[in-house]
C-alpha cells in the first residue's frame, strides 16, 4: 500500500499548482509539502519579499517555486497577476484558494461597519473567483484541473461573531457547487476544505481560543492533501459535520447552544471590549466541545 506522500506525488509531480496566502501559516506549510512531493508551486500573497523567502527555502531543498506577489482583493492587480501566470507558466493544473481574511464583531457591533463585509468579500469571495475565472477555461480546454477552496469549520457551525466572514466563504461554497456541476463533464474537480481552528497569525491578537484545540499550520495541510490526493467534493472534520448534522435536525436547539457562546465570549475590536471569559466558564463550553467532537468521531466510525 502507498504512503499519502506517495500517493500526493503521483498527484502533482511535475504539475503547476498555485497557492494562494503562501508567505505564511497554511499556505506557507503547504507550499514546502508540495514541492518536496515534486510540484511546480506558484507562490501568490502580497508581500514580495516573504514570498521570496519562501521560494528560497523550498529551492534549498530541492524543490521548485516561482513568486506571482498580488493583492488578491484587488481586481486589476489579480488579473495582472493571472495574465503573468498563464504568460510565464501556460497553465495551471491545480489552484488552492487558500489566502484569507478574517474579521472577528458581532451585528450589533457592524451597523456602522459594511466595509468588514466589503473586505471579507472583495478577498475571500471575488479574489478566490477572478482566479477561478481566470484558470478554470485552461482546465475545461484541457480536460484535467482541480480546484480545492479553503473554508472553514465555522460555515458549518454557524459560528456567532463572524457573519462578515462566514457570509464570504459561504458565497464561495455555493459558487463552487454551481461550478463544479457545470464543469463535470469537462474534467474539472473542485473540493471544498472546511478547516479547523488553526494556529496562524491571524490568532495572534487574542487569547479568546486558548482553552480550544487547535492544529498547527503542517498538521491543516493533512486535510487539503487528503483533498489533492482524493478529490472529493469536500474534506471535513466529524465536529463541523456533526454540528452540519444537529443544525439540519434541530436548528432550534442548535441555535441555544451557540447563543451560550455568543454570551460566553467577549467581543473583539475596541479595546474595552478585550476582556476575556472567565477561564472555569471557557473550559467548561471547550470541555462540551471536546465531547460532540469524541462523539462524532465515534459515530464516524462506527
């Protein structure tokens, strides 16, 4: 039987793959995994020098790695960064939307904030698409391509808090599922990552998730090569599909336990909103956490 290095390099030696969000935490990781499986991994973020870092690292071991800096948020900057790509490369055999923002306010507290919602969209939702539009017809012409999209574990919680930023990626899925209907004759796949809590820059500037698991940046690449490797139509954790499950029964009472939450954990932004929850009152709800998670894993299993 095969490792899943094995059976990743069968995947994408040889092949261009283009990460987005490169220069660090997920990206970063799964630049590194898929150059030493022998890919030809096009690095896209918006700090050139990072990603010149990233390229020298990945060259010092042996790999292969180009550097395409862009703001993804940015519709001419992506579209220049796309012709650079198809001028220099020709095509591309895999895109990972992988590149991200999150923002961390309440409704209550967005009344006077519709550029969180702008900024989640223009980066997670129209960044991830002006690529896809810019590589899928290369795919369609050429019968083979896959497309693997970075969610999160929060679309299928439903996790308050975060409307800005569950709205984008929920706008991706459902673009996703129309795209990957009308290219399935045409040899396209697309997968949907829903991603766990990880330790990225991007949780740095709270403590308000401590009292959770979370993976590192090289045990999240597990799941998008689980993604490269299968192709399927998403790649998920028991906890998010055993939350996906509760909603779809009772919604009612799923929505109680996540008001809990809402009431449990501060907000974030203003300063005199920094307070966090009580450390007994936070390892109690990650405790209940920690149970559904054992529980769906054991009905996964089963």
């Amino acid at each position: 039987m095969r490792s899943a290095n094995d059976e990743l390099r069968a995947r994408v030696c040889g092949r261009k793959v283009v990460v987005t969000g490169a220069s660090s935490g997920i990206g970063e990781a799964l630049a590194h995994r898929l150059a030493d499986a022998g890919a030809i991994v096009l690095l896209i973020a918006r700090s050139a020098e990072k990603l010149a870092q990233v390229k020298q690292a990945i060259e010092s071991r042996g790999g292969t790695a180009f550097v395409h800096p862009c703001d993804l948020s940015d519709g001419p900057d992506t579209q220049r960064a796309i012709a650079a790509i198809v001028r220099e490369h020709g095509h591309v055999d895999i895109l990972i939307n992988n590149a991200g923002i999150s923002i961390r306010r309440s409704v209550a507290k967005s009344y006077d904030r519709i550029q969180d919602f702008e900024r989640t969209i223009a980066l997670n939702f129209l960044g991830a698409v002006r690529l896809i539009l810019g590589f899928v017809p290369g795919m369609r012409e050429r019968k083979d391509g896959h497309i693997l999209n970075v969610s999160t574990i929060g679309a299928q919680v439903n996790v308050p808090r975060y409307g800005a930023y569950l709205a984008s990626k929920a706008a991706l899925d459902a673009f996703s599922r129309v795209l990957a209907v009308e290219t399935l004759e045409d040899g396209v796949k697309v997968t949907t990552i829903y991603m766990p809590l990880v330790k990225t820059p991007m949780m740095a500037s709270t403590t308000i998730y401590d009292a959770f698991p979370a993976r590192s940046p090289e045990e999240a690449t597990e799941l998008i090569v689980e993604g490269i490797i299968d192709r399927p139509k998403r790649v998920a954790t028991p906890v998010g599909n055993a939350f996906e499950l509760a909603y779809g029964m009772a919604p009612r009472a799923v929505d109680r336990v996540l008001n809990a939450a809402y009431r449990l954990y501060p907000e974030s932004g203003k300063k005199t909103d920094q307070r966090e929850p009580e450390s007994r009152d936070a390892a109690l709800f990650a405790r209940v956490l920690d149970a559904v998670s054992r529980r769906a894993r054991r009905r996964s299993q089963s």
